[in-house]
C-alpha cells in the first residue's frame, strides 16, 4: 500500500511538472507558436516562437504596422462578368522618386462561383527598417486586374491607385469598390488615347479608374524588360542567364522589381497554373478533361493559396452530393391512382399542391428539410432527392 501511493505521488509529480512546462511554452510566445529548438548539445534546448504575420520579435512581443483592406469589384460595363478577374494589390512606398513594392496580395473573382458581390479581407504589414518606415514616405495602394482566359492567356484590364492617409497610425483600414470602365467608354482626349506616348521601354498606357476626371493622371505599365513610373529602367531578372528559359512559365506574366525583399521577379499565373513561378498545374481543368469530381460532376477551381488541398468546388448533378459528389442522394417516390381514391379531384379544382418533407428533432420540433411546390394538379408519378442518405421522417401534401 505505502508503495503504491509512493508510485501514485512521484506519477502526480511528473505530470505537474509536464504541465508546467508546457504551460509556460503556451504563454511565453504571446499569439504565436511555440516549439522546442534543439542545439547541437542534445541536453539543451529553448523556446523558438513561431509568431503570425500581425506580431513579431523573439517573444511575438511587438504588434506589426498593418493596413487592413477590404474591396469589392464592380463592373460598369454593358456585359456582364465572365471568366476570371485576377486583383493583384501592392502595398508601395516612393523613395527619392522611385516606386517600392512592400508588400502584395492575390485575389480572385469567379463568375462561376457568383463571387463578384463578395468583399474580400486581407491585410498587409508595413516593413520594420527605418529606411522604409517613415512618416515622411508616401505610401499608397495599386491594385492591377487581369482577366485570365481559359486558352492561358492573360489580358490586363485596369488599375486604381489609392493614397493611404495618416500613415503614422500603427494600424488603419482601406475599404474600396473597384469599378470597372471599358476604355471605349473614356474621355477621347485622355493622354493615353492621344500619339504620344508617355511610357517608354514598350509600355502600355493606362487611365487610373478612380481618376478618370483627371485626364493627365496614367500608369505605365511595364512589360518583362522593365520597370519604373514610365518603365525608364531596363532588367533582365526576368531571363535566366545562359539559358534559353525565361524565370516565369510561358503562359504567365513577370513583373520585374514587384518582391522587394525576395530580389525576384513576379510571376502572374495563368487560370491553370499556380506557384511562385507559376509551374504547377491546378487540379481543376474541365478543358482538358482533368476532373476531380466524381459522377459526372463540373469542378470550379477556388483559387485559395492558403487551401491548395481543397482548392476546387464540384457541382454536382441532383442525384449526388458530397464535396467530390461521390454520395448518391437519398429519394422518395410518390405516386397515386386516381381511379383508388375516396374524392375524386378535376384538374380544374386543385391550383396548387405543396409536398413538406419533416424530421423531428430531440425536442419534438418539426424542421422543415424540403418543400416543392407544384401548380395546378399532381403528377401521378414523382421522385424527390435529397442531399443526405437518410431519409426525413414523414411528410404532408
């Protein structure tokens, strides 16, 4: 018995210093990760916090100057939206009259998915070297959409450049509707509609959409080759050097001096290509009949990079349902003889007939799981699917 409760008191002791130890691990980190670093004396080993973008330091200790954003695309022209509409947003700093990319964030509208009346969320940390975090430094906000075809081509579409006031505040939010004009719809006499042509280097001319009143306000935008506010420098980071391959896949985009901290070139992704090079195939190309889903269903890609794993969406036939569409719906036939029945009904007299389809939950409530409505008579003949195996309890018509 004595040695029992011995074993029993020295077990409580080493889970309480377990518990201890791990209990400080969760709290010294603040809001980030914490996991143990070995050393390269296996008997020593310390804290490293891994800490989310909104802090930093060794503890995550310090709060991250962040702008928060929140958009919205609209389109202002005749047609309706169609395929893909890719929003590259910049967070960019002028120094000594030159433009510096901080910080970026890819954002996608799907017609497809019906998401263009969604607002998208995302924020981007301003930099911690003094040279670049000042009060004097004008920061503002580009966003630059594409219209990504299914043939792999990509169609620059506009721009909007937005300031972002009171930089000195550690924290502040920009919420914007991106509103899209066809040029056709412009003013004629807008500089980029004239001879001349203020970009150099090849570059393309672009009214500014939250601009259009100012006729002289433009953005260059730059080819391969090139950057700067009227594409006035050359660089070649977009070619690989003594090779014949370009640093990007031939179906993307790349902007060079778009990564400040990396040194590389950005590389705009094609509808079926992803990565920071853009090699790598979606799972998703109903073009090429690379499906995912199952039964016959149509998959829509999600364009998430954080969600590579679940990257698509599959819509899928009344018959199935399930995230791959590989569960087959639950159905109920009805049917009746007319000639069985105690009252016979014309045609003429029943308007309309409503079939409910109930559960019972634990507190004896009746939720509704399905209705249709039908007009005018009752087919003598139907079936009604449902998106589960198990069927509802009962039902009324």
């Amino acid at each position: 018995m004595i040695a029992i409760q011995g074993q029993s008191q020295s077990t409580r002791a080493s889970e309480q210093q377990l518990a201890n130890q791990f209990s400080k691990e969760g709290w010294i980190c603040n809001r980030g990760v914490a996991g143990n670093k070995k050393s390269f004396d296996v008997s020593q080993s310390f804290v490293h916090c891994f800490c989310p973008p909104s802090y930093y330091g060794n503890r995550c200790e310090f709060m991250s100057d962040r702008l928060t954003v929140f958009i919205s695309f609209k389109n202002q022209t005749n047609g309706s939206s169609t395929g893909v509409i890719k929003i590259l947003a910049l967070l960019v700093v002028l120094i000594n009259h030159t433009s510096t990319v901080l910080d970026r964030h890819e954002v996608h509208f799907t017609s497809t998915l019906d998401n263009y009346k969604e607002k998208q969320k995302f924020y981007f940390i301003y930099p911690r070297p003094h040279q670049l975090r000042s009060n004097t430094h004008n920061y503002t906000v580009r966003f630059e959409a594409y219209q990504l075809h299914e043939n792999e081509s990509i169609e620059f579409l506009a721009v909007w450049i937005y300031p972002v006031p009171f930089n000195f505040l550690p924290s502040q939010r920009l919420a914007k509707v991106l509103k899209y004009t066809q040029q056709s719809q412009l003013a004629l006499n807008h500089t980029c509609f004239t001879r001349y042509n203020p970009c150099l280097n090849e570059g393309r001319c672009h009214p500014i959409m939250n601009k259009l009143n100012e006729i002289h306000s433009y953005w260059c935008e730059c080819g391969n080759n090139s950057y700067g506010s009227h594409c006035e420098f050359k660089d070649q980071s977009c070619f690989i050097s003594s090779t014949k391959f370009n640093y990007c896949s031939p179906t993307s985009l790349c902007r060079p001096q778009y990564d400040h901290y990396g040194q590389k070139p950005l590389c705009i992704c094609s509808m079926n290509s992803y990565g920071s090079r853009c090699f790598m195939d979606r799972q998703c190309q109903m073009k090429i009949g690379q499906n995912s889903c199952q039964n016959g269903a149509i998959c829509f890609t999600k364009y998430q990079h954080y969600n590579l794993i679940d990257a698509y969406i599959c819509q899928c036939p009344k018959s199935y349902f399930g995230p791959t569409c590989q569960h087959r719906s639950g159905a109920i036939e009805i049917s009746y003889d007319n000639e069985n029945q105690s009252v016979t009904l014309s045609g003429d007299q029943i308007s309309a007939t409503v079939i409910q389809l109930f559960d019972i939950s634990d507190r004896e409530e009746l939720n509704l799981k399905k209705q249709v409505l039908y007009k005018d008579s009752l087919p003598s003949r139907l079936l009604i699917t449902s998106e589960s195996v198990i069927h509802p309890v009962f039902g009324l018509i």
